[in-house]
C-alpha cells in the first residue's frame, strides 16, 4: 500500500506469522519528558521481545507511515519539534504533508490494523474528559470500529473513568480484566469499575481475539492490566495531583487535543518520582503481556488451522 512502509524485521515476521506487537509514538512526543521517552520507548520494545513477539514501534516519518522504527528514529522523534498528534482525523494530513508525526492510541490502531498486527501495547487510553462529557477521546470510537486488542492499564483518572466505560460499552467494545475484576486506574491498580469479564491467561485473551475475528466482529478489545502491586501509586495522592493537574488546565483554558499532553505534563511535575515508576513499570509490564498474548494467538491459529484441515 502507497505510503505504509514496514520494517524489515517487522515484515519478514508478519510474513511468516509470527508474533507482532504494534507500539504507539504519542507516547514518546507528547506523553513523557526526555530521555524518560526514549528509555522508556527501547524498554517496551524489549519487554514484547521477552514475552516472544516483534516490536513494531509505528510513527509518520517525513510523510511516510512507518511500522517499526529502529533506536535511532526513536531518538530522532524524541527530539523533532513541533510533532503532530496523529488521531483518525490527522493521518491523511500529516501523510499529504510530508510531516514525522505521532501516532495516538486511535492512530496507531489504526496503522496496526493496515499492516495486519492485531496486539498492540500503550499505558493508558484516552477517554472522556471530567467536567467535559463531550470531550470524548477518539481512541474510544476506533476500539468500536477497528479490530485490534489493546493492551494497557486502563485510562488515568485525569479522566471520567465510569463515562469513559459507558462509551466503552455504547461502542461495542469488550472490556477484558487481565488477572483483575475492574478496570486499572493507570497508577492504581483499581478503578473499581466491573469489567466485563475476567481472565487469567494470554491463552484465554487470544481465544477471545480469535472468536471475535471469526465472528467478524470488526471491534477492538481492550485489555487492562494492573500496574504491578510495587509500583502503585497511593490512590489518594494520585486524585489529589490529578485534581490539581485538572484545575490548572482548566484555569489556562487548554482545549482540544492540548488537553491530554498537558494535564500528562502537570501530572508529571507535581508528582516526581514516584509516579515515574509506576509508569515506566506499567508501561514495560503491558509490553511483555502483550507480547504473550500475541505469541499465544499465533499458536493457538496453527492448531485452529490444523482443526480445520482434519474437519
Ligand atoms: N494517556 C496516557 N499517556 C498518553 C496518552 C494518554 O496516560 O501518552 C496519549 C495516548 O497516545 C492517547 C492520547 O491515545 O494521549 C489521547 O489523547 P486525546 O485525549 O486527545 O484523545
Ligand atoms: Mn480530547
């Protein structure tokens, strides 16, 4: 297809079937601070490498979408200015323009899905906004529509987490808990919001992701994954950052997609440390799940084709 252009690692394993795990850039422009970006975009490309798939790390570089960026791209991205957020709505302009852009959740789905990568690995979604219910992130409408499952720690409680699983749901979208019963808060290991079912294996989530292909669905899954208990974030502390964060976006009067990146930011510098952890953590966490899952689904395709010969 004009203007995707995969990796050479990343195409030989697609190819063969092997296991692949897509990986979004938003994270690396708009999400953490430098060099925590880059460290933490090299950690998570290892992590899907040690639950058995191939990273495939997906951006626009110089109007080119790309499937797989090498450390260096990676470094280079960390440093462009003035990046553009690729959402469904930015991908044909920054294509037509020629731009290196950033894929977000929404965009990278919809990258992964091109290329055929049904796993992909970020830390949280986007949802709906608290205070703006009709702030809703477009991540929430692509899980509707393209059939990738996303793998991640739920959303951050800089958002309206219940209004953020009702859409979920208007959407058609499965909320799967990976060794949990409730949505992860991102820091938190609970929102306490139900999800619609649990599970306990990558085997179980990729039965899930094989059944919905073959149904046809056409949906995304979403798949939360607490952040490891040694690196959860006190919830209070937690609302308390969150709630300042909020107040001072409100307060400049930060609109649209700035929203996110900001509030990102503020959370960042209010909580130091130890909010670092618990990102980079859940982050690399959800990588190696990810990479599971995607390997479990490749095994689990050969004995259903095998299956399917016998019949
Ligand atoms: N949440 C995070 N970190 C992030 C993002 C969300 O904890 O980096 C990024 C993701 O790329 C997500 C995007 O897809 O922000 C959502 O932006 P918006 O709310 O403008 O849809
Ligand atoms: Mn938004």
């Amino acid at each position: 297809m004009t203007n995707l252009h995969l990796e050479g690692e990343v195409h030989a394993a697609l190819a063969e079937n092997r296991p692949v795990v897509a990986l979004e850039s938003t994270l690396i422009t708009h999400g953490l601070p430098y060099p925590d970006n880059v460290n933490t975009a090299l950690a998570m490309e290892k992590a899907v490498r040690e639950g058995g798939a191939t990273p495939a790390t997906i951006a626009v570089i110089g109007g080119e979408i790309r499937v797989g960026l090498s450390a260096l791209e990676i470094e280079q991205l960390a440093h462009a200015i003035n990046v553009r957020k690729c959402s469904r709505r930015d991908i044909a302009i920054a294509v037509a323009r020629g731009e290196t852009a950033a894929t977000t959740v929404a965009g990278t789905m919809i990258v992964a899905a091109m290329a055929g990568i049904r796993v992909f690995a970020t830390g949280g979604i986007g949802g709906v906004h608290r205070g703006h219910p009709f702030d809703v992130s477009a991540d929430l409408i692509e899980l509707g529509r393209t059939p990738v499952a996303v793998v991640c720690s739920g959303a951050k409680s800089i958002l309206d987490l219940p209004l953020t699983m009702e859409v979920l749901e208007t959407h058609g979208v499965p909320v799967i808990g990976y060794q949990t019963d409730t949505l992860p808060a991102f820091y938190a290991r609970s929102s306490g919001l139900p999800v619609d079912i649990r599970v306990e294996t990558p085997e179980e989530v990729a039965a899930i992701i094989i059944s919905a292909g073959r149904l046809n669905m056409k949906h995304g899954i979403l798949i939360g994954v607490p952040v490891p208990g040694d690196d959860e974030l006190d919830a209070a502390i937690a609302e308390q950052i969150i709630e300042q964060a909020t107040a001072d976006a409100e307060a400049q009067g930060v609109t649209g997609k700035a929203v996110t990146p900001f509030v990102l930011a503020r959370v960042a510098e209010l909580s130091g440390g130890k909010s670092r952890e618990a990102n980079t953590s859940l982050l690399v966490n959800n990588s190696r799940t990810a990479g599971a899952i995607a390997s479990a689904l490749a095994i689990n395709e050969d004995d259903l084709d095998e299956l399917d010969r016998d019949m």
